[in-house]
C-alpha cells in the first residue's frame, strides 16, 4: 500500500507538470499595419539614402504569459546583413548602406523568444528610390560621319542615355553647350540630334565639329534635399568630302631660274596643284596654256617644268608661263580646272663672292687711330674701303653690316648691288670712350641676299683710340662727416677725402683743396686730400662744435667737382662746475626748499651734468640736498623754530653748509661753495604783496625801487584826471547837472584812502622782516562819477585829515602821495637812509603834499553854487 500510494503521488506531480508545460503559451508579434514604425517590420519600407546608424525600426510583441521577451534578426545563407537589433529593446539600425538599383527587396527573418518559446517570421522590407543615380550614355563614343551636302535640319544621329532612378529622377532631358556657336541642335525628349536650319556643313572649312551634349535628369529628393544629376559627352562629327570644289595651285607665286651652265632637259621648277575636294581627291592634270615659246615643257602628270635649249638659245631674259591644272573624274574625264603663273629667269651663274679692296688691292683689315668723343654723325675718312662682287644681276647683291659693339657706328650704304665705297658713320659718341676700350674691334660683314650660296667674306676693321680731357674728378661721397675731440693739438688728422679721375697721364692727376665760412681752421694737403688742423687752431666746443665747408677736387685743366665736409669738435671735460659766488646767504622758511646752482660750462652731456652734496654742515645732520637739482630743504623731522633751537644754542639761526657741485665727465671735476642759510618761520601775511615783499626782504633797495614807481604813477595819474575835471568845467556853461546831482548827495563827507605800505620792523626772526598793513577808503569825485573804481572801504571808519599846519608825529613819521581816490602811507622809514642824512628833507617834502592834498580835498567838499 505505501509503495502504491507513493507511485499515485508521482504520478500526479508529472500529470500536473505537463498540464503546466502544455499551458506555455508562445510569444507574439504586434500586427500594427504597413506604416508602423514598431511590430514585425512587415510591410517595412525605407528610402536607399537613409543614413548608416538610423534607427528604423522597433520590433514590438508580448508574451501571453507575460514573461519578458527578447528579439532577434536573421538572414538567409549569402544574404547582405543590412539590420541589427537590440535584443531587449527591440530597436533596429541600420547597419549597411541601401542601394536600390543593387537590391530593392530585403528579407529578414525576425524573431521574438520568451526564453521556452521562440517564434519566427520572414519579412520583406521594400527599399525606396532616391534621386542617388546620375543619368549615363549608352553605346559611347558617338562618332558620325555626315556628308557636306547633307541638307539642312536632316537628323543625323540619335543619342541615349538612361537614369536607373524611377520617377522624376529617371527621367532624361538633352541639351547642348554653346548653342548659339553650335551648327547642331538636339531634341530635348529623344536625344535626336540635327543640323540647324539654315546652316550647311563644308569640308574644305571645317572637317570636324565636337558637339558637347549635357544630360540631365528630373530631379528628386536625397537626404532631405532636392538633387538634380547630370551628364556630359562629346559627339564627334566627321564632315564627308564631296566633289564639289576645283583644283588649286599649292605655293604660289612660281619662280623658277636658269643659270648659265643648266643643261638642256634639266628641271626648272615643279607646279603643285591639289584637288580643292581633299576628302576624296581626282587625280591633277598639268599643261602649259602659252608663253614657253617653244622653250619649256611640263610634265602632265607630276607638274615639272623643264628648259628643252641651251641657255645660250634662250632669248628672253624672263619668261611667263600659265599653266593650268585640270581635274580627272575616276571615268577619266577632265572637269573643272584653274590656272597658274610661272616665271622664270634667265640669269648668270653666282661664282664670285663680295670682294674687300683697299688702296692697293684687295684688303682684309684695316686700321684707324682717333681720339675718343667724336662728333655724332661724323664720317671715319680714314678709312678707304670699296667692296665688289662681279657676279651679275641678283648674284651680285649683297648686304653690308658690321659685327662687334653694337649702337656705336652704322655703315652705308648697308645694301650693294655690284659695288660701292663703303662708310662708317659714328652714332654714339659717348661709347668712344678710352677710359672703357683703347682699341675698338670690328668685323665688316658683305653676304650675298638673293642667291642661295650666301657667299660672304669678311674683313676686320680696328679703331685705336686716343684720350682726352673727357672726365671730372668725382669724389668717392657726396659729403664727408668727421669727428674730431676739442683738445686735439693744431695739425692733427681730421678725415681724408678722395677723387678720382679716370683720365690718363696729367689729366688724371687731382688737386684738393678748401674753401668756406667753416674751412678757416682746416688744411688740406693737396695731392693725398687728408684735411688736417691749422698748427695754431685751438678747437674748443664750447664755442664752436659744428664745421661745415667744401672741398675742390680739379683736374689740370680746370675741371672739378665739389664734396661736402661735415666736422663735429668731440666734447672734453675741461671745464669744472662753478657756483655764482663761492659764499652765499640764502634765507630758508621751514618747510620750503632754496637752491643753490652751479654751472658747468661744458658742451655735451655727461660732462654739463651736475650732481650736487653736501661736503660738511653745522651742526651736521640738519640738511638734504636734491643731487640733481640742488635744492637743500631741512630734514622732514625739522618743522618749527623750536625743534632748531633744541638743536642749537644759536638763536640766529643762520648756519653754514659747505656744498660740493660735481659734474660726471671722466675725468670729473668738482667746486665747493660755503651756503649761510638763515632759517625762519612763514609769515601770516598771504597775496601778492606778501610774496613780493618775501621775495625781496633781503634787499631793501629793491622794495624802496618799486614804491617810488608807484608813487609816481599815481602822481601822473592825478594830474591828468584833474586837468581833463578842469577844462570840461570850463567849457561848460550848465551846472543844472551837478546842482541836481549835490542835492541827491547827503552829507557829502571827504574819504581819504590810505594805505600803509611797506612797514618794516626788526623781528626777533628774519621771517618778521616785512610786515604789510592795508587801509583802503573809497572815494567818489566831485561830480559822483561811478567810472573810477574804488578800493574796498576798511571795517573802521576814516579820521578826517588833519589840518595843514600840523606836522607829522615824531614817533611814527610818514609821508603821504596825493591820488585821486586817497593817499599812501608808508609807516616805514628805512634807518639808512635815517643815517644817510635824508630824513630831515624827507619829511619836509611828505608834510608838503598833504598839505596841498587836504586843500584840495576842502574845496572838492565844497557846494557848488
């Protein structure tokens, strides 16, 4: 029982798994119709220019079961593998070029496997045209053979050319090139090609013509664009010759010759005639017309002409024979025929050739002496030569011409018959030229013209020539530069010129020699032309660096040339720097620079240039100087009187600084000069004013200058307003004007402007030296003029002036300038003039014009009535 069920149960397992192995079901392609791009690639089609590496296609199924699905493709045995697929994806690309002329149809077996089952399918995939072929001629090459006389617009060949595309791409469209120069056209559909009308072939002008016939097709699309293909052959045309055209003579005119010694029988000439037909030529039938006199006969068929007398029984000296040359059909008829001219002459036998002949006899060289540079056109006269030939009629012409440097003499005459005197010509005077040949050679050549010997002969002709004066001395160079140091002794070596002169003996001896504003200091030796110093020139250039002058190169006879000397006097250090006084006083505001400055009297740099240092100072370690400029400033820790006083016990403040200029020649040369500086503070006191009286506090005098300028400028000033016040009063009658311009004036007061100028006191430091005091008033003319400008009015107000009687204080003496807007005042006095004895008038003289200046104030202040 165990081993019965145990065999029921196995059994039953195996029934279960065939049922379930029955129940697998295949895997499936999708059907999606003829233009899906996914399912079985059936009913596929694909244009022959897609790309290699397109993805074409998507191979699409399912299995009932749904187990995951793989794809594959196939070919058959000796098929091209066009496609490949991912097995998982089902993608299809493209792997071979499609070729649609080579294969329109492909097979493919696809197929899809679920791992138990696999099912597979044949497809066909259509390939589409692409306009991918260009149009081809069949049956080439084209050669046509058409008679001349072929008619007009007669058809004579038909040309093909096929296109494999199907459609518009297949089909075929003829045409020519150049088919206004064309004697053919073609028709465009059938290719059939004709003479145009109205034209008509002719061998005898053109035995070929080369039609260029261009194919194209109709145009299609090849990736994505629209192509047109086409074609081009050559169809050669050969022309056929038709008997249609009469003979013609080859190598007119005809000459033929009899000399002396021809023997009866003897051929003279021959006469070629060709029949104008040349594609298939008759044969030339040859006669002579008249004019032979029984002399002469002519070969029928080759043409010969031959003398049947001796040329003593001839009795004309030239005779003209027409001969006429005449067709001969394959019948042996004679057709159509023309006619040609023969001459021939009688003439004498070329056995001499052109003879030289001199004064005794026949001669072969001859020979001449002349000097160079003769006239243009002049004849050589001492030449005697006379050529001959004694040959008659053409034997005896000849031509002359001479062999050797060309363009320098002609000869006449140049053509001789029998014979003549021969000259030579000179053409070229400036080739006759002894410094390039002493002796001229020549070949005088006679040839014969007309025969064909060519006899000739030669002689030779030689020209010595004598010199003349015929060059100017020419330097080596338009102009000389030398250089040359300033402290070179007198006689020294400048430069050396030279000049040549290519003529012979004393014509080319030269003579140097100077002259110029700039040669006062030079030589120059006259046959070796070195330019030297005078032994007493002392060149120095600091005065002069520059010489400029000419030389004068002359031969003996006067002629010259000139060059220009250029000499540059070289710059010594020999001068040393030097300061304007070897001890000076500069005064120093902490905070500004002074300058001391050195000169160097050198011409050129680096010998000028000056470097400046400070030798010794006391106390030391106060000062810097600028090396390049010169300009001594305090140390930058140095900014008060105070930090100097610290300093030094000094309270001057007036130190010494020794300063060394040095310049940088080599050798170098040096000056010292000792510097009192005194050093002060910069005043409050800012303007114009302010710095001129800074500028100028070391000199009193300078000041005092300026302010007796300008009192005098105000003087003048004065004098003129009050002189044109004056006569414009006088001429006029009418003070309606002014009583009406007093009565808008209220409490007219006199303003006085006074100015305190130039107060000089005595500082305990040298930047207190000058202390400027300004006080302005405005005054207005009696007339309440506007013209005039008024100074700007002080904050406190005018004191009125003080009477005439009342003399000026004895603590603060000044003195005053009458203007017309107020006066100056001066609280200065200088001491020296004090000690001088000036005082005393002085005052005399200020206490004066403010007298008279405060008069006149009193009656400007006056009402006029």
């Amino acid at each position: 029982m165990k081993h019965l069920r145990h065999f029921t149960s196995s059994l039953f397992l195996s029934l279960v798994h065939v049922c379930l192995a029955q129940a697998n079901y295949a895997p499936y392609f999708f059907d999606n119709g003829a233009r899906s791009t996914n399912g079985n690639m059936a009913l596929l089609s694909l244009s022959e220019d897609t790309p290699v590496g397109t993805h074409v296609y998507t191979l699409n199924g399912t299995d009932p079961e749904g187990d995951p699905v793989t794809y594959g493709l196939t070919y058959e045995a000796g098929s091209r593998r066009y496609f490949s697929v991912d097995r998982n994806l089902g993608n299809v690309t493209l792997i071979e070029e499609l070729d649609r002329e080579k294969e329109d149809e492909i097979e493919v077996i696809v197929s899809i496997s679920d791992g138990l089952n696999t099912v597979s399918e044949k497809v066909r995939i259509l390939v589409m045209d692409a306009n991918d072929e260009s149009p081809e001629f069949i049956n080439t090459p084209y050669i046509v053979q058409v008679p001349e006389n072929t008619p007009s617009g007669s058809s004579i060949f038909k040309i093909e050319a096929v296109d494999k595309d199907t459609g518009s791409g297949g089909s075929i469209t003829y045409f020519l090139q150049n088919i206004h120069a064309n004697k053919f056209t073609i028709d465009r559909h059938s290719g059939v090609l004709r003479i145009k009308t109205g034209v008509t072939l002719d061998y005898e002008k053109s035995r070929t013509h080369f039609v260029v016939v261009v194919v194209k097709d109709g145009g299609g699309k090849l990736r994505g664009d629209n192509k047109v293909f086409s074609a081009t052959t050559t169809v050669t045309v050969n022309v056929e010759d038709v008997q249609d055209t009469p003979p013609m003579f080859i190598g007119t005119p005809y000459y033929g010759y009899v000399y002396e010694d021809t023997l009866a029988g003897s051929e003279v000439l021959t006469v070629v005639a060709l029949d104008g037909d040349r594609g298939k030529p008759n044969s030339i039938h040859y006669c002579i017309v008249n004019g032979d006199e029984g002399s002469f006969e002519i070969s029928n068929t080759t043409g010969a002409i031959s003398v049947i007398k001796s040329p003593n029984q001839l009795n004309r000296e030239v005779y003209e024979l027409k001969v006429q040359a005449s067709e001969v059909s394959q019948k042996g008829d004679i057709s159509v025929h023309t006619f040609a001219m023969v001459t021939i002459r009688v003439v004498d036998l070329n056995n001499h050739p052109p003879t030289f002949y001199g004064e005794n006899g026949p001669q072969n060289r001859f020979e001449l002496t002349m000097y160079e540079h003769p006239p243009e056109g002049e004849i050589l006269r001492g030449l005697k030569i006379t050529v001959n030939d004694s040959d008659q009629g053409a034997n005896a012409k000849f031509s002359l011409r001479l062999v050797g440097p060309g363009g320098i003499f002609r000869v006449v005459p140049q053509t001789v018959l029998n014979e003549a005197q021969v000259t030579i010509i000179v053409e070229n005077s400036a080739a006759i030229d002894y410094e390039k040949f002493k002796v001229l050679n020549f070949k005088l050549l006679a040839i014969e013209v007309n025969t064909p010997e060519k006899f000739s002969s030669t002689a030779d002709v030689v020209i010595h020539l004598l010199d003349t004066n015929d060059n100017v001395p020419k330097f080596s160079s338009d102009y000389y530069i030398a250089r040359i140091p300033e402290n070179s002794p007198g006689g020294s070596n400048v430069v050396a010129v030279t000049a040549t002169d290519p003529d012979s003996g004393l014509w080319g001896e030269v003579k140097y020699s100077i002259y110029g504003t700039g040669a006062d200091l030079f030589l120059i030796h006259p046959s070796t032309g070195i330019i030297y110093t005078q032994p007493w020139a002392v060149l120095d250039a600091e005065v002069n660096s520059k010489y400029n002058f000419y030389v004068k190169a002359e031969d003996t006879d006067g002629k010259y040339s000139l060059a220009e000397v250029f000499i540059t006097v070289l710059d010594v250090n020999d001068h040393s720097p030097e300061f304007s006084e070897n001890i000076q006083e500069k005064t120093m505001i902490i905070g500004s620079p002074v300058k001391i400055e050195a000169i160097d009297q050198d011409a050129e740099e680096p010998n000028n240039i000056v470097d400046y240092s400070i030798m010794q100072a006391d106390p030391a370690n106060v000062f810097d100087i600028d090396q390049s400029t010169g300009e001594i400033k305090l140390k930058s820790y140095i900014r008060s009187l105070d930090i100097i006083h610290n300093i030094t016990k000094n309270k001057d403040c007036i130190w010494s600084v020794v300063v060394q200029a040095k310049d940088r020649g080599s050798p170098s040369f040096s000056t010292t000069a000792v510097l009192k500086i005194d050093i002060t503070e910069e005043t409050l006191h800012k303007g114009p004013m302010a710095a001129f009286l800074m500028q100028t506090k070391d000199n009193p005098m300078k000041a005092l200058g300026v302010l007796a300028g300008v009192m005098g400028i105000m003087v003048l000033i004065t004098i003129m307003i009050s002189t044109a016040m004056f006569w414009r009063n006088k001429r006029s009658n009418k003070i309606m004007p002014v009583r009406r311009i007093i009565k808008k004036r209220q409490t007219p007061q006199p303003r006085i402007v006074r100015m305190e100028w130039l107060k000089f006191k005595r500082p305990s430091n040298a930047a207190e030296k000058f202390i400027v005091e300004d006080d302005t008033k405005s005054l207005q003319n009696e007339n309440s003029n506007n013209n005039v400008q008024i100074a700007p009015v002080p904050p406190t107000a005018p004191l009125p002036p003080p009477p005439p009687a009342m003399a000026p204080r004895v603590d603060a003496p000044g003195w005053q300038v009458p203007t017309v807007s107020g006066s100056l005042t001066p609280k200065y006095i200088n001491k020296q003039l004090k000690k001088r004895g000036h005082g005393s008038a002085h005052n005399a003289l200020v206490s004066e014009l403010k007298m008279k200046f405060e008069k006149r104030n009193a009656a400007f202040n006056e009402p006029h009535i």
